[in-house]
C-alpha cells in the first residue's frame, strides 16, 4: 500500500461507493460543508423580514394606483 496522502474512491461495478482520503482531509471537508450550511442559512435569516416588506410595498403601491 502507498503512502501518498491521496483521496481515492472505491467503485462497485464502476459506480462510486466508497471515498478513502486521510482524516485530515475528512475533516477540512467535514467542516467546510458545515460552514457552507450555516452560511445559507445565515443568509436566510432576514427573508421573513424582506417579504414583509415586499408585501407592504404591494399593498401600499396597490391602493394609490388609480387604475383599480
């Protein structure tokens, strides 16, 4: 067995099964998927807000438009 330090993958009948990489790999790859769902949902955070406020506008620019 080589000692490369390499990701490798595993297949079963050519299909993907099985990905092998050091733990220090695993691990920087483990927390960078963590931080991308806290980044989503971070950025989510204030949608509630925003519709809120979209709503408002549609309602307010509803009642001035002398076509209705």
């Amino acid at each position: 067995m080589h000692s490369k330090k390499e990701a490798a993958l595993l297949t079963h009948k050519r299909h993907p099964v099985v990905p092998i990489a050091s733990h220090k790999e695993w691990k920087k790859k483990e927390a960078s998927e963590k931080d991308g769902l806290a980044a989503a949902a971070g950025a989510l955070a204030d949608l509630d807000a925003d519709i809120d406020e979209m709503i408002a506008a549609i309602y307010a620019a509803r009642a001035k438009a002398k076509d209705r």
